[in-house]
C-alpha cells in the first residue's frame, strides 16, 4: 500500500508538471506568438517547484503510513 503511494505521488507529480508547463508554454509561445525571455524562466521553475512539493508530500504520507502499520503490529 506504501509503495502504491508513492508511486501515486510520482505519478501525480509528473503529471502536474507536464500538464503546467505545456499549458503555460501552449498559451504564451504558440496562442500569444511572445518570443522566449529569461523571464519565462521563473515560471518554469515555480512548476518544478509544485512538482517537487507534490511529490515530498507523498513521500511523507507513505512514510508516515509505514510508522503506523510498524506501530500497529
């Protein structure tokens, strides 16, 4: 169950940066036309940022699951 998890939060954690960053690159570069700035640059790093999150978050529950299922035996 601990390993399905945390296999969850990867899943999750991928997901949500492909689907930010592609939205984000699909409306600035290709629906507004803007060419490629270094300031783009911090909101790639805010999506990898959420990923990181999303996925820490999800270890910490699997880890915390593992404590439990330790305690309970």
């Amino acid at each position: 169950m601990a390993q399905q998890i945390g296999n969850f939060g990867l899943a999750a954690a991928i997901f949500s940066l492909a689907a930010m960053a592609g939205q984000f690159t699909w409306s600035t570069f290709v629906v507004d036309q803007q060419p490629w700035d270094y300031k783009y640059l911090s909101d790639y790093l805010r999506f990898v940022i959420t990923a990181i999150t999303i996925l820490v978050q999800s270890f910490f529950r699997d880890n915390l699951l593992l404590h439990m299922k330790f305690l309970c035996t």
